[in-house]
C-alpha cells in the first residue's frame, strides 16, 4: 500500500511540474507570436522540457501498472 501511496505522490508531482510548463508555454506562446525572439528560445525549450516530463509521467505510471500486477 505504501507503494502505492508512494506512486500517487510521484505521479501528483509529475503533474505539477507539466501543468507549471504549460503555464509557462502559454506566456511564451504570446510573446513569440507578438515577435519576442527570446520567447521563441524559451518556448522551444520549455517544450523539449514538457516531453522530458512527460515521458517520466509516463514511465512512472507504468511502473504503477507493473506494481498492481505482481
């Protein structure tokens, strides 16, 4: 059970992370499209950063699955 617990809690964080990315995408997707170079920069890092994140989610979640199973 505390296993469980312990992957709800890495998931919830993966979740928080991912959902301050996208805050952050949205402010830079403005910026950009308003022609802000450097919010270009950013927005093409923060997107490489939301994939990172939600790989991790993902791999995460499965362990999650895996952990059921057994």
């Amino acid at each position: 059970m505390s296993d469980d617990l312990n992957y709800l809690e890495l998931l919830k964080d993966h979740y928080d992370i991912l959902r301050v990315l996208v805050d952050t995408l949205e402010k830079d997707i403005t910026k950009s499209v308003n022609g802000n170079k450097s919010a270009g920069v950013r927005l093409r890092k923060t997107l490489r950063e939301v994939g990172k994140a939600s790989s991790a989610m993902n791999k995460t979640s499965l362990q999650h699955r895996k952990s059921l199973m057994d």
